[in-house]
C-alpha cells in the first residue's frame, strides 16, 4: 500500500510541476508580446516583418 500512495504523490507532484511550467510559458508569451508591442510603437521593428513601406 505503501509504494501506491508514493507513487501518487509522485505523479501529483509530477502535474502540479507541468502545471507550473504551462503556467509559466503563456505569462512568458504574455509579456514578450507586451514588449515587443511597446518596442513596436516606439518604431523598432522586427528583421522579420519585412520592410515597412
């Protein structure tokens, strides 16, 4: 009985530590968009927009 609630609590921990990484990775994508708009605003551009016209 022993080893199944270890191995419970390994796969929780195992979830609860993507859910954490997922979590992470969108606010990442979040704020790098944020960035990149302000950059944007301010009239730096990306390489790989192209030129503006």
């Amino acid at each position: 009985m022993e080893h199944a609630v270890f191995i419970l609590w390994a796969y929780l921990g195992v979830a609860v530590l993507v859910a954490a990484l997922v979590l992470y990775v969108a606010w990442d994508a979040r704020r790098v968009a944020a960035r990149l708009k302000a950059l944007e605003a301010r009239g730096i551009r990306r390489r790989s927009a192209g030129k503006a016209s």
